[in-house]
C-alpha cells in the first residue's frame, strides 16, 4: 500500500491566490472520503529520491496524515492540484464545502448564505429573521467543523447580530433553543459584543443568567469573558409578546 493510500485527513494552510474570497479561511481541513480520493488523484508523482516536495517559496501547502495523525506527505497545491483548492473555482473543494453550508442555513437565510458563499461581502441582510435563530444558525453543530466553510459559519450570524440592539438580543437568548444558547454564548464573548460601550453591553438579569450557566456548563473558555463584560441592566423587564 503507497503512504499516500493511508491518508484520512487533509489539512490545507497559507495557501494564498491572486484574489482571496473574503470567506476563505488561511486553514482548513478535508475529511470526506470522495474528495480525499479526489485530492489523491491530482497528487503530483513522487520525486525518486524521497516523494516530498519543497513549499520553501512560501505559498502554503496541503498536507496529507494518517489516521494516527502521522504526517505522511506534503505539496504545494500547484499543477493538478491548483484548481481543486482555488476557493474561486466553482468545482473546487473550497465552493463546494460553501456551497453545503449554505444549504443547511434556516429558511430565511439560505439567500443571505449563498451571496456569502458567492463571494459577496456585504450581501442585503434578511428581514424578519428573529434572532434567535440566528443565535441557532451560529450554533449550529457541523458534521465537519473546520471545512473551509468555517469562517464563513462564524461571521456570517455575526455580521446579522452585530446590528442588533442588545435589549432584543437577551430577549432572543430567553427564547432560543439549546443550540442557539450556543451561539448566543459565542456571540456575546465575541469580539462584535465585547467592544460595543458599556451601556449596550447591560443585560437583564434572566438572559445574562442564561448565558453564565450554559457557559458554564457547556462553554467553560468563554465564562470568564462574559463574567466580565456582560454588565447587568438596571432592571429585568419581562417583555410580553
């Protein structure tokens, strides 16, 4: 069996193009079986003397590992192998992971989501999408985490809470779902939350408690950042829909 034939995971780093897609992550990785046959496919021939090709130029390169998590090879994704990671190709692994993304967005933002996966940096925001699910949109668990979609999942229910006053964000995070806690968490320990000015950082007392016991139990890295930066709101006014 070639070492290259043991691989099960492809790790994709620093690999830069003329125009980077304002989504495309500086890492990512590949685990689907289909397209790790792909990749293989493309692999350049080994050299004779020892199979690795030099990334000394500095352009990044794919990385091949075993299931172990044994490095088995590494090439810069030139020749064959520039079309299947250029983030710009519409056949390349970069759209295509965009691309499924996207189509597992919630309805009502499927269209927001393919104008991100498309390239577009300011796509038109969704009207009548409640936030809280758009904090279930953020914590979404993905079969395949770091795919090259991973920024995109990030910034994209981001850039649609970021606009949100914070009163009817701690009303979104008492009628959310156990994933949107999830991104609520996310959010409200995200650098779009922690820098607005203290006074749009007062949360009323049941949605800051919602988000200090999920922290806690399920977020322990971001508890410390909302214990400081959630200020409590002079009083929790129950809103009545």
């Amino acid at each position: 069996m070639k070492p290259i034939s043991r691989t099960v995971r492809i790790s994709v780093s620093r690999v830069r193009v003329e125009a980077a897609h304002p989504g495309h992550p500086a890492e990512y990785e590949v685990l689907d079986r289909a397209e790790i046959a792909e990749v293989l496919a493309a692999w350049p021939q080994e050299r004779p003397h020892d199979g690795f090709e030099c990334m000394c130029h500095g352009n990044g390169g794919v990385s091949l590992y075993e299931a172990g998590g044994q490095l088995i090879r590494s090439v810069a994704p030139a020749g064959p192998l520039g079309p299947v990671f250029d983030p710009w190709d519409p056949k390349g692994i970069p759209a295509r992971h965009r691309a499924r993304w996207a189509a597992a967005a919630p309805e009502g933002l499927r269209e927001y989501a393919d104008a991100l996966a498309g390239g577009a940096e300011e796509p038109e925001p969704p009207r009548g999408v409640p936030a809280a699910v758009v904090f279930s949109w953020l914590g979404a668990v993905r079969e395949e985490p770091r795919d090259a979609a991973w920024l995109l999942a990030e910034r994209g229910p981001e850039r649609l809470l970021a606009g949100v006053a914070t009163d009817e964000l701690a009303w979104a995070v008492r009628r959310t779902d156990r994933a949107g806690l999830d991104g609520a968490v996310r959010f409200f320990a995200s650098e779009e939350f922690t820098t607005r000015h203290p006074k749009r950082r007062r949360v009323p007392d049941t949605a800051r408690d919602l988000l200090l016991r999920h922290a806690r139990s399920h977020r322990p890295k971001d508890l410390p950042v909302l214990e400081r930066r959630l200020l409590r709101a002079a009083e929790d006014r129950v809103r009545r829909s």
